[in-house]
C-alpha cells in the first residue's frame, strides 16, 4: 500500500493537500518548505515543476514559476532536493506536479524510474490529453507502481469521469471551476451543484477539491463536497510575504482557520 492509499484510509475526510513551486522563493528553499508542512501536519504535499508557460495556473503560482526558473531550478535539480527532504520527511505523500513539456525532455520513463527511487507517491500533468495516458503512459503507471492523478472540471463529461475513475488510481483531482489557478472568497451555486453532482457518480476514487480555497468558507465546502483540500496559490502568497517557510505555514493555517 502506497503513502496515499495508507492516507485515505486513515483519514477519510479534512484531508489538507499543500502546493509550492519548487526553486520558490528561492532555489534551494525545498527542503526546508517540506519539512515545515509536515511539521504542522499538512496531509500530503504537490511538488510543482517551474514552467515557463503554466496554462492552468493563474498569476501568482506563473510568477513564482518565473523566479523558481531564474532562480536556476530545473527538473533534475529538484529531483535531487525531493530526494534530500525525503531522508527527513519519509511518511507524508508527495506528488510531483508539472506540465509535460520538461517531463518529456528529461524522459517520462527516466522520470518514473527516478521518482520511485526517491519516494514520489504520483503524478499530475495538467496538459496531459487522456488518450495519450491510455496510450502511452498507464503502462508506466502500472510497471512503476506510481498513479496518475487526473483532473476534471465542471466541464468533464460524466462519461471521461467514469472512464478516469476505472483507468487511474491515487485520487481525483476535482478542479472547481473551468479556470485558472487562484483565490476565491468563495463558490458559487454552480460550483456547488458540480461538486454535488460528481459525489452523486458514485466513484470509487477519493476526491480532493482544489482551485480557489484561501479562507474557511471555501475550505469548508471543499471538505463538505469532498475528502479533501488543495491548496497552492495561498501558500505560494504566504511564501512571498513571510521570512520563512515555517512562518509561511502558520500564515497559511491562520488564514484557513485551521491553526
């Protein structure tokens, strides 16, 4: 049993899922964000891969890519700061986020190869079409024993839904609305009624609600909706404004009502 089935099992709902741009604020601040997570008993983590062009994300978690980027991080670079942190933080689940491009130039095989060594539980790749993970990469997911965490939007048919939940594994990644990443004060009817109507699906995979949850209200309904939170624009801001990660996450807590 992998960190996030073991997770899922011990804790079915209020799970709290953290993103940093990794090289952000600064390229060798990794390991440090890590380790102050998980010392403040965030459940999971998303480690994101710098890109020069993040089409899903909106303009804070762009720029920090840009200064991660200029800052000299590079995929192989944080690998190796992932396999560092992973000495001190062995039981928390971490995924890798990142767009396809700089998978694709490292190697998607190498890099599954290489995740596995160091303790990476699955992957999300935003612009990966669903038919070329079918293709190309399930194989990989299965061989590697690593998932492939997908995404829906309120635009997702029920039928790609369903066909997701039978093809992939980990959790699903409930994006909760058609846009960018960012903070919202909060959602609306129709984000409601999504998210209601996915829960009516019946899926046999976890859900966790990212996209928008910066205060108590938007991560309260995520929990109601879901088994869970993704949190990265926030934290990202938290990074900026603070003089330390560990400083960055009490920010964050203290501004989701969860300290």
């Amino acid at each position: 049993m992998n960190r996030i089935d073991r997770l899922f099992n011990e804790k079915q709902s209020d799970i709290l899922s953290i993103y940093f741009t990794c090289g952000y604020p600064h390229l060798d601040s990794t390991t440090d964000i890590i380790k102050a997570l998980a010392a403040r008993g965030v459940d999971m983590i998303e480690i994101g891969v710098p890109f020069s062009d993040p089409m899903a994300d909106g303009p804070v978690i762009q720029d920090s890519s840009t200064v991660a980027l200029r800052n000299g991080m590079n995929l192989r670079l944080l690998l190796n700061q992932v396999e560092e942190a992973r000495k001190e933080v062995t039981d928390i689940p971490m995924v890798l986020m990142g767009y396809l491009n700089p998978m694709m130039q490292y190697g998607i095989e190498p890099l599954f190869k290489r995740c596995k060594e160091i303790g990476i539980d699955a992957i999300i790749i935003p612009d990966l079409p669903f038919h070329e993970y079918m293709r190309d990469i399930r194989q990989l997911c299965v061989n590697y024993e690593l998932p492939m965490i997908m995404l829906i939007t309120p635009e997702t048919s029920d039928e790609r839904i369903r066909l997701i939940d039978e093809n992939c594994d980990g959790f699903i990644y409930m994006v909760s609305a058609a846009a960018t990443t960012g903070t919202r004060d909060s959602f609306g009817e129709a984000q409601i009624d999504y998210f209601r109507h996915v829960n009516s699906l019946d899926l046999k995979h976890k859900r966790l609600i990212g996209f928008g949850i910066s205060n108590p209200s938007t991560l309260g309904e995520a929990f109601t909706y879901s088994s869970g939170a993704i949190i990265g624009s926030l934290f990202i801001k938290c990074l900026a404004s603070t003089s330390s990660p560990a400083e960055a996450v009490e920010k964050l807590l203290q501004t989701i009502g969860r300290q």
